[in-house]
C-alpha cells in the first residue's frame, strides 16, 4: 500500500511555549497556493524553503508543501522503483508502473489550473516569467526525477512539461524543484514584506539589478556613492536605471539584445 503523503502546514498560527513542526500533517488548506512533489527523498523537504520569509509563509498558511514517497508505490516485496534501461546502457531508470501510480494520487487532489513539472536538464529554461506564472495558478506537480530518468511513458500519459535550472546536471531533482518552488513562492500575495521588492530586483524586467549598498557610509576605503546619499529620488532612480543597463550590457549580453530588440 501506498504511503500517505506527507503535508507541510497549518492553517492558524496560536501563542505557545512549545515549538511547533512544519512537518505536521494537515488537512488540504482550500485557498493555499500547493505544491505536490513526488520524490524518491521526501525528507528533503521542506529544506529550506522551511527557512525564512518561505517558511514563515508555509507556517500561516500561504502556501502548502506535501510530498509523495515513490517507494510506497515500489513493486514487490523490495519495492522496487526503478529497472535496466530498455535497449542497454548503464544506470537505471524509473519505472512507469511506479511514477505513474505516484502522479495519478498526486492530481487527484489538483484544482483548476495545476500543471504538473519534470525537473529535467533538457527541460525548457525556467526563468521569472515562469515563475510568475506559476505563482498565478492554484498549484503545481513537481517530478523530480534519479538515475537516468523517467520512463518517457509516463512524461506522455500525463502531458508532463520538463523543466531545467540550466545546462548542467545534478544527481537528482530534489533541489531543483526547491529552488523552483523559492522563486514562485516569493511572488504570493503577503509572502514578501514589501511587494516593490519584486519589481526592482533581477530579471524582473527583463534586466538585471542595479548594486544596492547599506550602512556603514565608508568600508574599507570604499563610500557609497554619492548620488545614493543626496536624497534626491529622480536622480537616485536614473543612476540606477544606467547601472542596471550597463550591467546587463556587460554581463548578460543575452539579455540586452532581447530588451533593445523589445524597446
């Protein structure tokens, strides 16, 4: 039999002297945005998305985290999860008759729009226009995947969109899916303290940050610029607008030639 899955919330936050777990379970929060990761490593989470503005969040409830054991659905008296790839060749690949089973519980408690992710290196590029997406749907399925793979089957039975970080690879899906869900999670509605947070920073118009610098006014020899220190909003704002270009222009040549071509 299956193991249930493991859910990471509550729906109230009350004064106590006794600490309380993210692990606890929890019935589905009905207004929570959800994430349902199927993992060969539920113990993995919620990792660091328990940390922070992230898991103060999880916490009251904005969010809600719950994992799906693919050794419960593992075949035999071993609970085997994964077997040789069709055709030879050298590691292992996760079985259909396992990842299946696992992503059919996992949608069985999806609500309008809940797109279910492979975490995968030949995935399409996440980026910041993805994860405002996601942030604007009622949840997401996050496969993350071990070995060599996925049974292609099962990527086709459920129209599953692969998802890569970069061009790289990684033992497994599991930090991945955490980074992906930090970078959605942050876009909710009260997650961040100050919602302007999210329209300055990187990326979030297609250009990168322009340097920030806080107190002390001078460290090791270097001031804050001066420019930062007159208190003069329109000239504070055009330095930074000229920062942010040039150092896109520098850095991420990629992305100032999709925004001049844009402009």
């Amino acid at each position: 039999m299956a193991n249930p899955p493991k859910s990471h919330a509550r729906k109230t936050m009350r004064p106590t002297l006794t600490p309380r777990s993210l692990m606890d379970d929890t019935e589905t929060l009905a207004a929570a945005w959800q994430a349902r990761i199927v993992t060969l490593f539920p113990d993995a989470f919620p990792g660091t998305l328990g940390l922070s503005l992230t898991g103060k969040a999880l916490q009251e409830g904005r969010w809600q985290l719950h994992t799906h054991d693919l050794r419960g659905f593992g075949v035999g008296k071993h609970r085997n999860v994964d077997d040789t790839p069709a055709g030879g060749g050298a590691g292992m690949v996760l079985r259909a008759d396992v990842v299946g089973p696992a992503i059919a519980q996992a949608q069985s408690h999806a609500r309008g729009r809940w797109p279910i992710l492979y975490m995968s290196p030949r995935g399409v590029r996440f980026d910041q226009a993805m994860a405002r997406d996601l942030a604007r749907c009622d949840g997401v399925t996050l496969l993350c995947g071990r070995f060599e793979g996925v049974d292609e089957r099962v990527l086709e039975e459920f129209n599953i969109t692969e998802v890569s970080l970069g061009d790289f690879v990684m033992t497994g899906g599991e930090l991945a899916a955490q980074a992906l869900i930090d970078s959605t999670v942050r876009l909710l509605p009260g997650v961040l303290g100050n919602a302007d947070s999210t329209v300055e920073e990187s990326h979030a118009n297609g250009l990168l940050e322009h340097p920030q610098y806080t107190r002390p006014a001078t460290w090791q020899g270097r001031d804050i610029p001066d420019v930062l220190m007159s208190g003069h909003h329109g000239d504070i704002a055009k330095w930074r607008q000229a920062q942010s270009h040039e150092l896109t222009r520098t850095r991420r040549p990629d992305l100032w030639s999709k925004h001049d071509q844009d402009g």
